[in-house]
C-alpha cells in the first residue's frame, strides 16, 4: 500500500504527516509512506487545498488535518 501526504512544508501538512505516519504504525500494515512537495505534482491529483492524503491513488482528504481514526479507516480497506 502507498500513502502520499501533498502538501508544501506548512504546520498542517507536517501534522498530517506526523498522524499518518502514527495511524500506519499501531496498524501494524506494510505501508509506503511519501511526502510530497512539489506544486506541479500536486497539481496532477486536482488538488488545490492543502494538506491533502492521496491512498493507493484515490484522493482522500483534501484541505484539512485528518486525524489517526479516520486514517485508520482509509488503511484497514
């Protein structure tokens, strides 16, 4: 499994990191987890609002900090 946190660097993109990163964790799942920086790749998923989770391809949060339950739910699929 592949989980991409979009997002420039701002304090709510490394939240969001930080809570994806825990919720893999206590899952116990062979995850991949990337962070991505660039605009332009960002841009490729029709985001416009950052921070955003991007699941096995499939957008799932956008504009917001999502916190570890709901990570959990998007993981245990």
């Amino acid at each position: 499994m592949e989980i991409k946190v979009l997002g420039p660097g701002c304090l709510k993109c490394e939240q969001t990191e930080k809570n994806v990163k825990e919720a893999v964790q206590e899952s116990g799942l062979n995850v991949k987890i990337e962070k991505v920086t660039d605009v332009m790749e960002i841009a490729k998923y029709g985001v416009l609002g950052t921070p955003a989770v991007v699941v096995e391809g499939e957008v799932k949060c956008v504009g917001k900090i999502p916190d570890k339950d709901e990570i959990m739910t998007w993981i245990k699929k």
